[in-house]
C-alpha cells in the first residue's frame, strides 16, 4: 500500500482510502493499528521467497533467447536492439 493512500493516523485508528472495482468508487476504511498491521502484514513475501517479474524476451538471462528473437519480425528485433541503450542514434 502506497503513504498516500493512508489519510490519517491518531494513534490509536488508521484511516485509508482504496479504489473498489466493481464501481470504480473510492472507499475510505477506519480501523485500529492492529488490525490495519494484520490486514497489511500478509502482503510481505517469506524470507528467501523469489518473485519472478520478467519472463521471456524480457528476462535477464533467457535460456533460449537467441531463437525467440529470430521468430520475431524484423521491425521488433531492430526496436529491441534500440532500447538497449539509453542514447537512440
């Protein structure tokens, strides 16, 4: 959860706003600290616990990258070998 979205805090209560999706309406919740650290607390990975963010073409060391780039057309491989660097010649 982002600082943001927390809207005050006396001690005691935690007031904090999330978007709901069903209606898109924004929802404003007060709960005491102890149960805004419960609800909060399951969202932190285990201990050595490895989330995986990128996967093929955009994995860091993709085992069959070389023949997934030539499955790809001309046009995305010479766009991938562009935002390779930061200066675009």
């Amino acid at each position: 959860m982002a600082m943001s979205r927390i809207t005050s805090y006396d001690g005691e209560f935690v007031t904090f706003w999330y978007e709901r999706r069903e209606d898109n309406k924004r929802i404003e919740v007060t709960l005491s600290a102890t149960e805004f650290i419960k609800k909060l607390i399951i969202h932190i990975p285990d201990k050595y616990f490895n989330q995986l963010r990128y996967y093929g073409l955009y994995a860091k060391a993709p085992i069959h990258k070389e023949k997934l780039i030539y499955m790809l057309s001309r046009a995305k491989v010479t766009a991938k070998k562009l935002t390779r660097s930061w200066v675009f010649s």
